[in-house]
C-alpha cells in the first residue's frame, strides 16, 4: 500500500477540515504547511489551499519553493477551497474573463507548481463567516463580489466533507493501481 501524506494551508480552518476529509478517504497522514513536513518517504502528496486574493496562500508556496526538488519525484494531487464555486460567465470577454479561473483552473496549477506527476486535482467549496473576516479579506472578498460576482458579500457554507472523503478514497484506488 503506498505511503500517502495531505500537506494544507488553511487560514479560517474550512481547508483544514477538507483536508483531513480527504486524508480519512485516503487513509493517509496530514500536515501543515507551516510544519514543513518531509515528502522524501511518501510516494503520493496531496496539496490543499484556499484561494485569497486570487492566490493560493503563501505557506503553501514557501512549502513548494523548499520541496520542489522532491516533489517533482512523486506522484501528485493537489485541491483548493474557494469561498465561491464559480464558472466562466458566457458573457465575459477579453479582460474581464481573464480575470476570473475556475475552481478547477485553480487547482490544476497548484498540482502542477509541483513538477510531479498529476493524478488529480479538485476544487472544493468554502465556508465563509463575514464576522471573521480580517479588514483585508473582508475588502477584498466585498470588491470579488460586487464586481466579478456581481452581488453582495453574504456568508454561507459550501463544504461538502464527503464528496472530500470520496476524492481521497478515488486517490487511494488510483495510487494503489
């Protein structure tokens, strides 16, 4: 059975917790970024961060910029988490749909960050709580929805833990193939 370890970043804790979902799913051990965790023994790394900003979050990229070398010799999978699930909005053109990836877009790069083989990728949903937004984020996130989402900042809760379960019990069949 191959040895499997979910490396996240989570800032309000809502990719934590579909990290650990997809760690049960893949019976694998779970780390954080800012541990910088040893790849060296896994053969699959599975890579998690919320989307900011349009960015993933800087402890994931400090985790790649110091393990690229041994990440680029393992098997990959890699999942954001988005306060929104979007798509690309047919009536977007030129700079405006430039502006705006997908869950999926945004998860492809992550996994490929890595130069290792990708298996998957995924985009999950996030949680968002306005009340615990930090002035940054709330600016942020208030701007993201007025102009690209075209409506208003509003809390909600998009996780979907099994669906996160059933992803790393998808990379577990694959792994072990």
């Amino acid at each position: 059975m191959a040895e499997c370890l979910v490396v996240y970043t989570s800032k309000y804790g809502s990719t934590r917790e579909v990290a650990q979902a997809v760690a049960d799913g893949l019976q694998a051990k779970i780390a954080n970024a800012d541990d910088n965790p040893d790849v060296r023994s896994y053969d699959l790394v599975v890579l998690g961060s919320p989307i900011y900003g349009g960015d993933y979050l800087e402890p994931i990229k400090d985790f790649l910029r110091g393990n690229k070398p041994f990440l680029a010799e393992r098997k990959i999978a890699a999942f954001i988490t988005a306060a929104a699930h979007w798509e690309r909005d047919p009536g977007l053109t030129g700079e405006e749909d430039e502006l705006l990836f997908t869950q999926q877009e945004y998860a492809d790069g992550l996994a490929h960050l890595t130069g290792g083989e990708v298996i998957d990728s995924r985009g999950f949903g996030g949680r968002l709580i306005p009340a615990q937004l930090d002035d940054a984020d709330r600016g942020m996130l208030e701007w993201f929805y007025r102009f690209l989402m075209r409506k208003p900042l509003q809390g909600f809760d998009l996780i979907d833990l099994p669906s996160a379960q059933r992803w790393g019990e998808e990379l577990r069949a694959a792994v072990d193939n």
